[in-house]
C-alpha cells in the first residue's frame, strides 16, 4: 500500500437496516484469499451488501472494491487489528476525530471505539491488540507502536454504555473459547516474556471494557484458532479464524444473534460452483 490513502466520505454514525451481515477474520492482505471469499459470500448468502471485518486488514483497496463489486457487497466496515498501515491511517482517521472514514469505494475504517448500528442492534467496534512477534518485525515499517489498546480507548468505549455487539480484534483475557485459552497456556511459537506481559495488558484492557457494556456477543481475531464458548452469566465469545483458516466467515443475524458459520470446503465450493448451502455452527 502506498501513501495515497484518503478520506472519500466521513461520519460520525453508521445506521444500516441490514437484517443480517458477514463477519470476517483476518485479512492480512491476502488478495488470493479475497478472491475466493467475496464470490462465496454472495452466492451463499446474496441478501448480504455488509462485511464486518475484525482487522489485520491491510488490503489493497483497489482490488478489494473490484472484489466486492462483482461480488454485490456494499460496504466493508474494518475493526483495525495491529498489523495494519498505521503510518497512512492515522492521518486520515485523525483527521475526523470519533468519525468512521471511508477510504474507497467500499471499504470504511472505524476508529477506537465507534459505536454504529445495523439492523437495530447497537454494535460497538474496538479495535487495536499487541503484537507478539514484534521482535521479529522492523519497527518503522513492519510494526509501530499505535496498534495498542489504551487507556483513552478504554474510556470512550466505557462511556458509550451497553452494547449488543461488540467486535475487537483482540480477544477478553477470560475468554470462554477453549482454543484460545489453550493457546495462551502454551505459547506453541515461544514468543517472549516481554512481548507476552503487554500482551495480557492488552487482553486486560478489552477485558474492562468487555465486562461494563456486557454484549450478548464479541467476535474477535487475531489469536488465528476458530472457536466459540459461552461464559457462565450467558455471554458468547466467537474466535473467528484467519484467512484460508476453517472458522474465517460468519454470517450473523441481527434480529436473533445467532450465527452461521460455513466450512472451508463450503466456502471453496460456493466460490466455484455457486453452492447456496450453509452450514450451521457456533451459536
């Protein structure tokens, strides 16, 4: 991505009457992914226009609009994650302080926190995690220092009040997804203790904030293991895969928020063949 990334349209509230929406994991620019997924959200859903994406974005945007265009999606809304261009957002985001930014034809990035709403539903995007491979990144180019969750984040977010939906990049640190609980447990790619202590200090941070406005659901990224779970006061937590990944797609209803989730195979097939058949997954 080059620096010509730029404010098309801006506003401080989003109000759509979709009944329901896809909810992607991420992205990291895999343009081959794209290709495949789009084609396949319109022909196993093709009342769908709205895709939810839950950041590690960092797509190339004119690709992406000839993508969703042919593929009949409307607009894609991006929860940032922390590997993304933050050198060229920034300027555009800070710009419009609190207001989402469309930066294409289809493509729009909140800020952290934005509050929106689609179908009725109150949906608050908080977006941002640690990076725990950061030693392994060039700072400057690979990685900065503005992916972080902070404590004015927070307190926005706070601010707001409940929400029926929230979606983040980073996962609660009392996640109810046994995946990703296994995964902090046993760090299988030996990150280091520094990059893991600021790690929990952001997971604490979505923790806070998770734990005031109580949606019924949180879809969340980047830990890349799909999987679901309830916490014991009703709570659902979704961990959605990440691109190429089972588990990457959800189509969420708005009116009863229960959500289908498609295989890979399913995917791969409606994709090529146009398969209309969907598989029902976590709830």
């Amino acid at each position: 991505m080059d620096g010509s990334m730029r404010a098309v349209e801006h506003t401080p509230m989003i109000d759509l009457p979709d009944a329901r929406v896809a909810v992607c994991g991420d992205w990291h620019g895999n343009t081959c992914w794209l290709r495949s997924l789009a084609p396949a959200i319109r022909n196993m859903s093709p009342d769908i226009t709205t895709i939810l994406q839950v950041g590690d974005w960092w797509m190339d945007l004119g690709f992406s609009d000839r993508v969703f265009k042919d593929a009949g999606i409307e607009r894609v809304l991006v929860t940032l994650g922390n590997h993304e261009p933050w050198p060229h957002i920034n300027p555009v985001l800070d710009a419009y302080p609190g207001e989402a930014v469309r930066v294409s034809e289809r493509t729009w990035l909140l800020p952290r926190p934005y509050r929106l709403l689609i179908g009725g539903r109150q949906i608050l995007s908080m977006g941002g995690a640690t990076s725990v491979d950061r030693a392994w990144r060039k700072a400057g180019t690979e990685w900065w220092p503005d992916e972080a969750i902070t404590e004015r984040h927070v307190e926005s977010a706070l601010a707001g009040g409940p929400a029926d939906v929230m979606i983040a990049h980073e996962t609660p640190a009392a996640t109810p997804v046994r995946a990703v609980r296994e995964l902090l447990r046993t760090n299988p790619f030996g990150f280091p203790a520094e990059a893991l202590v600021e790690s929990a200090a952001s997971r604490a941070r979505i923790t806070r904030v998770w734990d005031a406005v109580r949606p019924d659901l949180l879809l969340h990224g980047h830990m890349h293991v799909p999987g679901g779970g309830t916490t014991t006061d009703g709570r659902r937590v979704i961990s959605l895969g990440q691109d190429e990944q089972r588990g990457h797609l959800a189509f969420l209803d708005l009116a009863t928020l229960t959500i289908e989730t498609p295989s890979l195979r399913e995917i791969r097939d409606a994709s090529a063949r146009g398969d209309h058949t969907r598989h029902l997954g976590w709830g």
